[in-house]
C-alpha cells in the first residue's frame, strides 16, 4: 500500500499527533470512516488515557504513542515510526517547530494545520534543506488555510496552461459565501504571533512582507505594493461581479503561501503573477459601508488582542484551544470560495472551490485527513520534487485534488465567458 523502498520502510502509515484535542479527533474520525482498510494509522498525543479514549470513542483498535511536544528523543522515535505525522498541535511556533525538525530529519513525510507565517518561515529555514536531503515533505497549512487558495490557483494555472492560455496575472480569490464559527486554535495562534511580533521588530517586518515565505527572496519579481486587507468594488475583480468585497481575515497568510507555490515552481504561475483575497459582502446598496465595516472590524480585533485590557475582555467571549461547534453546527457549515484571473493573453479563468462542512473544523478535517491519505498511499502521483518545506499545491497537488474531490470537495477551472 505504501512505498516500501529500504528508506521508507515503517511500521505505521499514520500518525496523528494530538489525537485528543478537538480538530485532531475529528481528523482521526475521518481517517476511521475512510481510510483503506489495511491503513495502519496510531493516535499520539501527551495523555496515553486521553488517546485510549478517543479510540474508544472512534471504535478502532489503534496503538496509541506518547509523546510531549518538548521531548525531542520522544518526537523523534515517534517520526521514525511512520510514514506520516498529522499535527493539530498549536500554536505551531510554541509548540510544532520540534515536531517538524523531527519528522524533517527522519525522512517523514508531515502535514499540519499552521495558518502563523512566523512559524512557517522558521520551519522553511530551518528543514527544508535537510527535508530535501532525506526526501521528507513538510507540507504546512493543510487545512482550511490554505488549501482552498493553493488548490484554487493550481487548478487555475493547471486548466490556463493546458489551454496555451499564457500565464496568470492578476489574480483573485473571493469568498463568495461561508458558514461557521472561527477555530479556538486559530485565534490562540494570532495571540502568540500578535507577542512575537510586538517584542521582536524583525519578525514584524517579516510577518508585514508580502513574500515573508518566499524560498528566494531576490528572485520575486517587482511588483510594487499588494495589500492584504482590501476593501473594493467586485466588478474590479471581474465585470460580470456585482457589490463590494471586504478583507479576508486569512488573506494574509494564505496569500503567502500561494506566493510560496509560485516560487518553488520557478514562477511558472507567472513573473507578473499578482494574488489577493477577499470576501463578498452581499449586494446591497449598504455594501459598501459594510466592507468599511468588515475592515475596521478586523483592525479591531488585531488592536484588542494587543492590548492586555482588552484582550482580557475578548477573551471571555472568543472561542478557546480545544473548543469547538457540536455536531449539528459542524454539518450545517459550508464555504465556497471562486478564483478569478485574467492571463497574459488577456483571457479571463475562473476557479471554484466549494465544500459541506464547517470551514474550520468538519471541512479541515476532511483536507487534512485527505492530505495524509494522499502522502501515504499514493507515491506514485505527488509531484516530482525531492521533498523540502513545500505547500499543499507542490507538495501533494494533484493527488490531493483528486482524493478531494472523490471525498465531495467541488474543485474546479474553466475560461470565464464574457
């Protein structure tokens, strides 16, 4: 089932570290519902009677590891036991950088959830030239952030390249409807960073760097200033669009990351390749004072989370680590997010990627899970790379895409008709 060369030999295809918490349950519900059978998968985590727990309550009969996110002999015996490591264990700058270096230099493939661009600079500079030397993948953000984005202009730039449409240029993505509540992690995760940063004014500097996870930096090409919170008209994006847009809460990360699927790809995407997110406020004629809104809402948030006092009060309100939505609100979930982009032919694409399923929770688990499948069981359809710090679009790519949408994930490119 899995590549057995003498390298990859293991006794495990799976493990998923943090198995106990919230998201790391859900993912290892999935793995249980569909996995192959055959797969060998093990839950870890800190507590042997959490995890023992959890199994129980999945109904499988899987080995159970222990190991502290501190204890780097521990990390490192449970990275050479597999063939792949799910982290759901954040905030990843406190608490994965051990786990990634570990799993880098066993050769193991890993994938997590990280949406925190200092922690996935650190990981770049620090495994991925060891990752390439022991043909480890270190595939972060593969869940919600920033799957849809990286997949969305892969399939994009996939569907322009097979048409000898040119490359892309301006590009951008729109969340055109979503429904769900915001993961206690991730906001654990802007916490940490929003400390950093203030402490540190390098890692501000980098965090404010459009091309903060770039493998070259000297090599992106010039193209001036490129926001992250963007308020506009959606007819700006593409004529046929109607209303206003208003920032994404994750443009800033995943914006990055995509930038970093550029890159690693020699620009292939293009050297004029522009990329924004954005989010649609409706229609209606108060639209645009909603975008406004929307923007000065985020800046808010950022602001108070700063602050001690008001951190202090958002915190009694905001979801915390560990928590989430129950069943019935994760099935009720949705997000459907389009791509638009006109080539350097002039034509015009557009992209869609559309899910059931809470954003950051029921949806998350599925493309993390899918994500892990797709490193384990299919070798012989991941890109052609030596391994490295790479991105869900040049690390797993189309084998992803396809696992994707056999699990009922829309993702799809076609030209955009006048």
């Amino acid at each position: 089932m899995s590549d057995q060369s003498p390298a990859r030999v293991r006794d495990l295809d799976i493990v998923v570290y943090g198995a106990s918490g919230f998201v790391g349950e859900l993912t290892a519900g999935h793995l249980a519902r569909h996995a192959p059978a055959g797969t060998r998968i093990a839950l870890a985590g800190r507590s042997a009677e959490r995890l023992a727990a959890v199994a129980g309550r999945l109904g499988v009969d899987w080995p159970v590891l222990v190991a502290d996110a501190a204890d780097e002999p521990a990390l490192a015996r449970l990275a050479a036991a597999a063939h792949v490591v799910i982290t759901t264990v954040g905030p990843y700058a406190k608490y994965g950088r051990a786990l990634a270096h570990a799993c880098a230099a066993a050769g193991t493939d890993y994938v997590d959830l990280t949406g925190e661009v200092i922690f996935a600079r650190a990981s770049a500079d620090e495994n991925h030239e060891l990752a390439r030397a022991t043909g480890a993948r270190i595939v972060h953000s593969c869940g919600f952030d920033s799957i849809p984005s990286d997949l969305g202009v892969h399939v994009l730039w996939e569907r322009v390249r097979a048409d000898g449409a040119g490359e892309l240029t301006a590009t951008t993505l729109v969340v055109t409807s979503m429904k769900g509540g915001i993961s206690g992690g991730t906001i654990d995760s802007m916490r940490h960073q929003l400390d950093v940063t203030r402490k540190d004014p390098a890692l501000r500097r980098l965090a404010a760097s459009p091309y903060s996870l770039s493998p070259a930096l000297a090599d992106e090409p010039e193209l001036g200033r490129q926001d992250d919170l963007v308020t506009l008209r959606a007819a700006e994006v593409d004529p046929a669009l109607r209303g206003s847009l208003a920032p994404f809460v994750m443009a800033s990360y995943n914006s990055r990351v995509v930038r970093r699927s550029n890159a690693l790809r020699g620009f292939a995407y293009g050297r004029a390749f522009r990329y924004r997110e954005a989010m649609s406020v409706g229609t209606s004629p108060l639209s645009p004072v909603l975008a406004a809104a929307t923007k000065a809402g985020l800046g808010a948030l950022v602001l108070g989370l700063s602050v001690p006092p008001t951190r202090w009060l958002l915190d009694r309100f905001l979801p915390k680590p560990g928590e989430g939505p129950d069943q019935r609100s994760r099935e009720q979930g949705h997000f459907t997010v389009d791509l638009f982009t006109t080539t350097s032919t002039g034509a015009r694409y557009t992209a869609r990627v559309r899910a059931k399923g809470d954003p950051g929770y029921a949806a998350t688990a599925v493309m993390l899970g899918e994500s892990a499948l797709a490193l384990a069981l299919d070798r012989e359809r991941l890109p052609d790379v030596p391994g490295g710090v790479l991105t869900p679009a040049t690390g797993i790519g189309d084998a992803l895409v396809e696992r994707l949408r056999a699990a009922g994930v829309e993702i799809s490119a076609r030209p955009r008709t006048p």
